[in-house]
C-alpha cells in the first residue's frame, strides 16, 4: 500500500500483546509532517506502548506501522527518527560531552553538532561532568540533546519536560516549536495537560485507543470546556465512565 509523502507515520490495525493483556487493540491513526502533536493521557494507557512501536522497538502482534514511507525499525531511519526515552539513555562513566560525540560518530552527524545540542539544552556548564554524577533532569536533558543530532524528521519524545525546572520546560518547548517550524514532525507525550495548549495536535489516549484527536481549539468547542484536563474527562463521561 502506497504511504503518502505527508505522512510522517502511518499506522493501521496496530495490536499490541503484553502477555494476556492487549495494550493496543486494532489502533489507526495517521500523522502529518510538520508540527508539535501531543501523546496524553494517564500513565498506563499505552502510549510508550505506542511510541515504541513508532521507532520500531516494540514486539507487535499484527498490524502495520510506517515511518517516513518505510516500515518501522529499517534502518535508514535511524538518522532520520530522534527518539527520547523516559528512562535516561546516557552512559555513566562518560561526561556529557562524550556521550554526545560518541553518538554523534554513530549518526555520522558533524563535530559542531554536539555545541549546537549542548547550547539548546541549556548543558553547557556541565559538559565535562560524567554523566552518571548528574540530577535525573540533567540526565534527561543529555537524552535530548542526543536525540537533537543531525537532521532528524521526524521526533519521539517520551515525557521529555519530566523532572525539569518550569523556565527550562518554556525553553524546550520553544525549541520544539522552532523545530517544528523547519518542517519537523515531533510526537510529544506529557500526562500534564498543561503542555496541551503547546501543540499543533492533540492525540488523547485511554486504555490503549484513541478519545480524541484534533486541535487544542477544537477540541475545547466540541467539549465546550476551558481546559485540556476539564475536556478529557468531559470525554470520558460521554464515553460511559471508566
């Protein structure tokens, strides 16, 4: 089946089995290139589940996802899908910056690209700090930052803002918005509603489907709320409860 050249990814009928359990049960869904779309919902509804199956690390039962016009995983994509954990992927008997050129020889990205990530991700003072020596949310940021080299299209992040400082948290979601200017697609998951407002698009998820997909704006009219959280749980009781 031909994939569109607009979209970032596709996915269609996605299950996913965790033992007897299925986290996703038949999933559809389509996003453009371009733009901030926001992943929320409480924790356990799936959409690690979901962002893993996106950058190809997750173990499916049927279906099909499609990345960039290729099947999830293939290699070619690892240059072009940034993908952040909520665990810190750092090495801890490395310092800041050598985890990051080291990732960056990986990639093949160019030398000056480390300063640019270190600068965006406000690590510059802790750049010779092994990275096992810093804070959680330090931790977090060398993540990011790693996420950031080279040329990615297209960018999971799993709770990126976790454990950051609120002028920090404005920071990175202006750097997401200049991104997603440039032409990056960024699939950003939160459970703070408040990081909402911040998105292109909104995807809210529940026990592993999908109650809402549109606009912050459009999602407010339908709901007829003032805010994210008071419009999801309008959409819950409309739904039947729990």
């Amino acid at each position: 089946m031909a994939v569109s050249s607009s979209s970032a990814v596709r996915i269609e009928r996605l299950i996913v089995r965790r033992g007897a359990t299925t986290v996703l049960d038949g999933l559809d869904l389509r996003i453009p290139r371009g733009g901030i779309v926001g992943l929320l919902g409480p924790s356990g509804c799936g959409k690690t589940t979901l962002m893993r199956s996106i950058v190809g690390v997750q173990r499916v039962a049927s279906g099909r996802v499609t990345v960039l016009g290729m099947p999830a995983g293939s290699a070619p994509l690892r240059r072009r899908v940034g993908y952040v954990t909520q665990a810190a992927s750092v090495y801890d008997d490395l310092t800041v910056r050598q985890n990051l050129r080291y990732v960056a020889r990986i990639l093949g990205a160019p030398a000056s690209d480390v300063d640019r990530v270190i600068a965006a991700t406000d690590l510059a003072a802790h750049t010779g700090t092994l990275a096992g020596d810093l804070s959680g949310g330090q931790r977090s940021r060398v993540s990011l930052a790693a996420a950031l080299l080279g040329s990615p299209e297209l960018l999971v992040l799993d709770e990126p803002t976790v454990g950051l400082d609120p002028v920090l948290r404005v920071e990175l979601w202006s750097l997401f918005r200049r991104l997603a200017d440039r032409g990056v697609t960024l699939l950003v998951s939160s459970h703070v509603m408040d990081e909402a407002r911040r998105c292109d698009r909104l995807l809210l998820m529940r026990h592993g489907a999908m109650v809402a997909d549109a606009t912050p704006s459009a999602l407010l009219r339908r709901t007829r709320t003032r805010d994210i959280e008071s419009a999801f749980l309008r959409l819950i009781e409309r739904a039947g409860g729990s």
